[in-house]
C-alpha cells in the first residue's frame, strides 16, 4: 500500500498526469485500506477473545509465551500495537509472581526502547509504570531480573525518560552485594558520572578550559592538571553522596 502510494504521488507530480492510471492507483488503495481494516479487526477480536484471558493464565509456561508473542506483534505491526491500550499488558506482567515470567517482559521492553523511533510512544507507558522498572533493579528478588532491569533502565537513561532520583536509586548498586548487579549497573553509573561532567563544564570556554586542562594522554604525568581531575572530582561527589545516604539509611534503621 506504501509502494502504492508512493506511485501515485509521482504520478500526479507529473507535467501530464494519466488520469486513467492515477484513478486505478487510487482504487486501489481505497480496496487495500478496506482489507487492512478488516483484518485490524480480526486481531482486535482475537486480541480481546484470547490474549486477555492467557496473558494470566494459571500455567507459568503460557504467560511467558504471551509476553513474547505481544512484544513480537509491537515489533513487527507497530502501528497498531504500539499504544497504551496494548502495552499496559507489558506493564500489569511486570508484577507476576513467576521471575521467567518478568524476565521476559523486561528483555521485551529492552527491545522496544532500543529502538529511538519508538520512544515517543513509549513515554506515557513510562510515566505510568517507571517506578516498577526501578523497582525491580533495586530489589527484585530474582538476580538475573535485577541486572536486565538494570540495562532497561539504562537505555531510559539515554532516552532522558528517568527522574534524578530514578538515577541516584539505580547508581548506588555500585555498592550491591551482588557481583552481577554491580557488573550490570557499571555502563549506568558510568555514563551518569559523564553526564555530571558534561553538566559541570556546559558553560565553561571550551577553547580556553581546554587549554588550561588538556585531557589527560597516557603518556603524560597524572600529577599535571588536566580534564580527569574534574571528571575524579565528579566520581568522588558522586560516591560521597551515597555513601552518605547509605549511612543515613542504616542509622534510620537503627532508631
């Protein structure tokens, strides 16, 4: 129907337009919309008939399949199912008891912000259900689901899509327990020192700062001013202030 109407856009450009050839263009699209809209239809039906019925079924096995088969049919036809109506699906599954079951609905979600034409229509969702993202990074109880939570919301992160708090709550899994937490919280608590530091030199002269503190070569003496001293500086604030609030969170334990 796109190759279609793309013909018929040329055709009409054309000096002199075949009326003949552009009304049978036309006719047929008008025929290939009424088909679409039937088998809109069709899915619409078989939408609400089974997937809202097995989506929580009592077999684990069949809800997990349900996430994958919702977030292929967003992929592959995303104009229709790329809307609230059907991604609040992805976001009720996000609490189910069952962690293969949550797992896959964050390696859907993954895919679906990955990709930054979808981001527009992915923000309501995300205001709707970010604190249940974040939740499950901090304290899932299943590891493998905190650390691909963890990536989720790093690509948020990217996407400018989490609140500062959202950012302080997942960079201090630095300190976690869990060594798979803390390799999968890595690339995000890097790139959230970065953006500090973007945050601390956006008004600076880049000329002149850049003269004054050259980025550090391997080469050069560490002991010589350069771009890293703010970058560390950056790095220990950073720390500093979580431990902090660790601290402080384990004297409000105490009381």
């Amino acid at each position: 129907m796109a190759t279609t109407k793309t013909q018929l856009d040329a055709e009409k450009k054309k000096k002199s337009v075949n009326k003949g050839r552009a009304s049978t263009m036309q006719e047929g699209m008008k025929a290939d919309e009424k088909k679409l809209e039937t088998v809109d239809g069709y899915l619409r039906d078989l939408f609400d008939t089974v997937y809202v019925h097995r989506y929580r079924d009592v077999e684990e096995k069949i809800r997990v399949e349900c996430v994958a088969a919702l977030g292929s049919w967003i992929v592959l036809y995303r104009k229709m199912f790329l809307e609230g109506q059907y991604l609040r699906y992805l976001g009720w599954i996000m609490s189910d008891p069952n962690s293969p079951t949550r797992l896959e609905v964050i390696r859907q979600l993954k895919t679906l912000f990955k990709q930054q034409r979808n981001i527009p229509a992915l923000r309501a969702f995300t205001d709707r259900f970010r604190s249940r993202m974040v939740e499950m990074g901090a304290r899932d109880a299943d590891i493998g689901v905190r650390a691909e939570s963890i990536e989720l919301l790093d690509r948020l992160r990217n996407a400018e899509l989490l609140e500062p708090d959202d950012i302080d709550t997942i960079g201090r899994l630095i300190f976690d327990t869990e060594a798979r937490v803390r390799k999968a919280v890595a690339k995000f608590f890097v790139s959230n020192i970065e953006d500090l530091y973007k945050l601390s030199t956006e008004d600076f002269d880049q000329e002149e700062y850049s003269s004054a503190l050259p980025e550090l070569d391997e080469s050069e003496d560490f002991m010589s001013p350069s771009q890293a001293w703010i970058k560390f500086k950056c790095l220990a604030q950073t720390l500093g202030s979580y431990d902090k609030d660790s601290a402080s969170d384990q004297a409000d334990d105490h009381h």
